[in-house]
C-alpha cells in the first residue's frame, strides 16, 4: 500500500514479540487486553512494541520519550530493522522496509537514514575526520570529495581544528558531535536518535540540544528522536508520543500533552513542569481589544516571554497570528490565573 507523499515516514501496526516460540499467541493476548507482565507469565514472551502506528512529516522532530523498559529503543531499532519487528509496516517515502532485500536495505541505510546511538561507536584508531567520512567511504565516495564533504560538516558542527585529533583525545560531548557529523555526511533524509545525551554531564547535554535545534532550523531533517527525559522531550519535540509497556500512551504537541494530559501516567510527568516555559500565549488569549498603540505579542510565543512585560505595565498586550492579524489581549489577569492553577 502507498503512503502519503507529505510524510516522511510512515509506521503502521508495528508488533515486536520476543522469546522463543510463535508469537501469534503473545498478540492474541495483548489485543485482548493482557499486560506485559501476565503474557510473560503465561508464555514467556514480552511484547515489547505493541500494534503502533505513527507517521512524521517532512522536517520533524518527533520524539519517543518514555522511562526504562518502555519499549521506545526497541521501536527505534525496529524502524531502521536492526531489530526485525514480528509485524507492521514502515513506509519510507511509500516504499516499505520491512519488505526490502538486504541490498535494497542497505542502500537504504547508506544514503536515506542514518543513526545516533548513546554509544557513540567511534572507531578509535581512526582520526576524527576519517570516522566523518566513514558512511561515504562505505558508499565507495574517491577520498577527496568525501573528506571535502568530511571537512564541511566538521564546521557545521563546530569542530574545526580537530579534523586530525583522535576520539580519545575529545570530550564526551565532543564525542558525540563527531557522532552526529558522521550522521550527517550522508546526507540523510531522516535522522534516528536513540538516547544520544543521556550519557553526558547536564551541562553539555544542554548545549547538545541547543546544537541540534539550531541545526535542525537550518537543516530541517525529519527526525526521529527517543529520550527517557520528560524535559528533554518538551524542549526538542515537534510533537512527542509518551510510550509504556510497548505501546503509545498520548501523542501530540507539547503544549497539547502539558495542558491536556490524557491519561494518569502522562499526567504524572506534566505536574512538575513549568506551564509558564511550555504554553503559549495563545493559551490564555481572550477576546477583546487592545488600546491603540498597545504592545503586541505574537500567539506562538511562550508564556513566559510576556511576564517582565506584563509586570512592566498592567495594561492588555495585543495578540496577533503569524499573518499579524490581531486574534485577542492577554493580561496579568490571564497569566495570574494560570499560574495560581499551576500551584494547585
């Protein structure tokens, strides 16, 4: 069956069943409501990626967060078959990886996706620029163009003068630009991310996000991004699918999984968070109008952008959409009630 030609990729009824035996059982099971746990009871099986179904569009960032045992690092390896899920479709521009040959996956692995693990997997006798070039060295690119494309890279990322140095010789998170360089060599269309900051100081964890988001406002991949970190999760994502015991709990924006968590479990990672740094104006706009020559602040701006304004001068800031048309005032009244709501 085709996909549709506006996403990127495409999942479909995605099951990985593990253990020895026919999985059939295991998913009988599951569909009729068993946990993970009485399935292995019974059978001595996991099902540790459960009837999922997602797609990303072009120039995405969705990200698959949920805690150990989740079932997300399973799914991630099941969308590039480093794992062979049991069954499901992944529809990558309407063509399905599950039903490529070896040679037609690898083709696909060499120019179409690349993958950054937590691990970095550096080859440690071979210089930083060499461990770049190595997916176009695999793809048989002459030495010239590929440490040409190695070097151009080698600055996006910002490590220029450690093109010779040795992985040993750099700093995690270092390290993990080198990783992340090596990705994009290939020039890929979707970029797969499994944990690739968990094993970095907070510090330059931070600076690693601030590095792929500004990469990614220029490159605009579709990505594919998995973390254990809730707001790791909000501050990368596009969208975010919160995953438990294999299966997808609540999918949307993060502004839609923090004002409207849909389930018990998802609203336990909602209640720490700072509403303020994740919610937009938009969230608390009202109808009205402003005094001529008010102040004016766009709807996707987030809430915590209007606070030194609105404690500045207690009159309405105009609202307006990305086309500048006025669409309603915030006020202190607004954003004091949010905030008094946040603390209950």
């Amino acid at each position: 069956m085709l996909g549709d030609a506006s996403k990127a990729i495409e999942v479909r009824n995605v099951w990985k069943v593990f253990g020895q035996g026919p999985p059939d059982a295991a998913i009988a099971q599951a569909k009729s409501g068993a946990s993970r746990q009485d399935i292995i009871s019974q059978l001595d099986q996991t099902v540790a990626v459960r009837d999922v179904s997602f797609s990303v569009a072009r120039g995405e960032t969705f990200v698959v967060m949920g805690l150990s045992g989740s079932g997300k690092s399973t799914l991630i390896r099941c969308l590039s078959r480093l794992i062979e899920p049991t069954s499901g479709e992944v529809l990558l521009n309407g063509e399905d990886l599950l039903a490529m040959s070896e040679d037609e996956l690898r083709e696909v692995r060499r120019g179409k996706i690349s993958m950054v693990f937590q691990h970095f997997g550096l080859f440690p006798h071979r210089r930083v620029i060499d461990n770049i070039a190595y997916g176009l060295e695999v793809q048989k690119v002459d030495k010239a163009t590929r440490l040409a494309r190695a070097t151009e890279v080698l600055h996006v990322v910002g490590l220029d003068g450690w093109a010779d140095r040795y992985p040993q010789q750099l700093s995690g998170g270092m390290q993990q630009r080198v990783g992340l360089a090596r990705a994009l060599a290939v020039d890929p269309e979707i970029l797969l991310f499994d944990e690739p900051f968990s094993a970095l100081d907070p510090l330059i964890r931070k600076e690693m996000q601030d590095e792929l988001i500004r990469l990614q406002k220029t490159m605009q991949r579709t990505i594919i991004f998995i973390t254990h970190d809730f707001a790791e999760a909000l501050r990368l994502g596009d969208r975010i699918a919160i995953m438990k015991d294999g299966s997808f709990d609540q999918v949307g924006t993060p502004e839609e999984i923090v004002s409207n968590p849909a389930t018990p479990y998802v609203r336990e990672f909602v209640n720490d968070v700072p509403r303020a740094k994740v919610l937009s104006v938009r969230s608390v706009t009202v109808a009205g109008s402003a005094p001529h020559g008010a102040r004016t602040v766009r709807d996707d701006a987030r809430i915590e952008t209007i606070i030194p304004m609105l404690l500045e001068r207690d009159e309405p800031i105009s609202v307006i959409d990305n086309t500048g048309t006025a669409i309603g005032i915030v006020n202190r009244s607004n954003v004091a009630s949010m905030l008094q709501a946040e603390q209950q």
